[in-house]
C-alpha cells in the first residue's frame, strides 16, 4: 500500500511521504494547515487511491467520543415495551437492538480494511482526544451494554485533521504522525489550479496568481486567502468573463482586484488593503 497521488489531488513530495509513513507506522496521520489547504479531502483521496471505503466523522464542539464508539437508545427500547406487539416485545428482550454503532465500530468490524476521518479534532472539547487514546491505540473497545469487546478486524487507516483551535495532548501527540501542509508554493499551486481548471489561459493565471499572492502577503491581514479561495476567486473571474486588464493595471501597481470578496473576508482586511492601494496610487 503506498499513496502516490491522485489525479485530481496534488500532492507535494513530503505529503506523500508522510502519509506513507503513517501507514508503515500504523498510526494515525494528523494532519494541520491553513483552513482551505486540502486536509480533508487529503483522506478523500488517499481513500479512493488505496481502494478503501472512507468513514467520515466531523466533530463539533458537541461531539463526544462515545458516540464514535456507540449509543445506546433508551429511548427507542422504552418505546417499544409500551407498544405491547409481538414483533417490539421481541425486540426488546435482545438490548443490541438498541445499540447503535459509531464510526469506530463500524470502522473496526468492516471486512475489508477502511479509510477512517475524525475531521477538525480541534472543535470538540478538550477531554475529546484523550477519551480515544486507547481505542485508536489498541483498536478495541468493550460494549457494556452487550457484554462484548469489538476489536478491529483490520487496522483502519486513520486521518485526523486539525486547524489548531485547540492544543492536543501530548499523550495523544505520541501516538500520531504528524504533517502540517504548507501554504502550497507558486509553482504547486499552478499544479493545483491546472487540476481544477485544465484549459485555463496562462496569462489569465500569472495575472490572478499575482494578485493573489500580493493580498496574501499584506503584513496585517487578519485572514489570509487560501488555496480554495484562489480557486473560487478563478471560478468567478471565469463565469463573469473579466477582462486580463481590469486585473493588472498598466503600470503594475496595486489595485483592487474585481470580485475581492472571495478573497477577503473581512472589513479590517478590505480597509487595509483599500488604504495600501490609495497610497500606492499617491506616490504615483
Ligand atoms: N492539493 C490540492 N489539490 C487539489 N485541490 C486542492 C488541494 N488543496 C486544496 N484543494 C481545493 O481546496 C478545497 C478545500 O480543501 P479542503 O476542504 O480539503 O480543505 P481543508 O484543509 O479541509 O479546510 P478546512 O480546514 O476549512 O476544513 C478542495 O475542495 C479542493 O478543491
Ligand atoms: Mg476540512
């Protein structure tokens, strides 16, 4: 098993290096970045590229490990002993019934080997990732209700993503690989772009990638456009058929750029960036 990338994922050399990594090591991958730089769909595609079905949990701030693992419904069951049929009253009498499995369980008793994504870790509260030390360390758990340990038939390969809410526990540290995914370079991110938007002008793209990387590196910014806001920024610089030169003045200087909302997303950002231009223009 070994991931080299997919067609419509670019992958940089150490990506592949580390996902490779937590398979040989049979650990989790925890994998951070920039919101926006492809972590979830990272496990997406290593899934569909190793030929493994993808079990999705995206955490809340609500989440509890528990429910990876399985609920009991109580609800459910009571409901059943008051409904007085022959089929509920047999129901009743076998408590699995009422058992339903989380992710996990059904990441551990699948028959073939799975893909397992526990997205944004950072959402839930603190206790979440060390509630799930043990159950992704030794790949098992005991069911209370049913009497019955559900160990995993085959290792799941793990993703957990972060966007850095939260500290993770150093126990839980241990026990993963780690990759933070790097804002992607000019020359990865053409590649990227090149994914989404094969036929794309060349000129169009220097143009756009320019102005991109020149709002991204304003000192101050309070949030930093990322690659999938590149792409919906292009998506709409396409759709509205903007013309090469409302993007690039003639004399190269700074200027606002059409449709900078998919860029930036907040008015502090927009103000300073109105006032960098302003100047720009009064030192003409
Ligand atoms: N390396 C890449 N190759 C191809 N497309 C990419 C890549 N990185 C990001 N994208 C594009 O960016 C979009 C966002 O990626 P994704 O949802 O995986 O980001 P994320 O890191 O999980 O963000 P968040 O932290 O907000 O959940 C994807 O739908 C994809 O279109
Ligand atoms: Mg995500």
């Amino acid at each position: 098993m070994k991931f080299q990338g997919s067609e419509n994922y670019v992958a940089t050399q150490d990506l592949m290096l580390a996902v490779n990594a937590a398979i040989t090591l049979k650990r989790p991958l925890l994998v951070k970045g920039e919101p926006g730089t492809g972590k979830t769909m990272l496990a997406e595609e290593v899934a569909q590229a190793l030929n493994m079905p993808l079990l999705q949990w995206h955490i809340k701030s609500t989440t509890k490990a528990q429910q990876g693992l399985y609920e009991y419904d109580a609800v459910n069951r009571l409901r059943d002993s008051q409904l007085n049929t022959a089929d509920s009253a047999e129901r009743v009498q076998d408590i699995r019934n009422y058992i339903v499995q989380g992710v996990l369980w059904q990441a551990f008793t699948a028959d073939q080997p799975v893909a397992l994504l526990i997205d944004e870790i950072d959402k839930a509260d603190i206790e979440f990732p060390n509630d799930l030390l043990r159950e992704l360390d030794r790949m098992e758990f005991y069911c209370y209700e049913t009497r019955e340990l559900i160990k995993a038939k085959h290792r799941p390969l793990v993703f957990i993503t972060s966007n850095n809410e939260k500290e993770l526990p150093d126990a839980f540290l241990r026990r993963c690989f780690f990759h933070y995914i790097k804002f992607p370079e000019a020359e990865t991110m053409r590649q990227i772009v090149a994914v989404h938007f094969p036929g794309l002008k060349d000129e169009l793209l220097t143009v756009a990638m320019k102005t991109f990387y020149d709002v991204r590196n304003l000192p101050g910014l309070k949030k930093k456009p990322s690659t999938s806001e590149l792409l919906d920024w292009l998506k709409l610089l396409l759709a509205e058929d903007i013309p090469l030169e409302a993007l690039q003045s003639a004399d190269n200087k700074v200027s606002i750029p059409p449709l900078v909302g998919a860029l930036l997303k907040n008015e502090q950002d927009t103000t300073l960036f109105e006032k960098l231009v302003f100047m720009n223009q009064r030192n003409r």
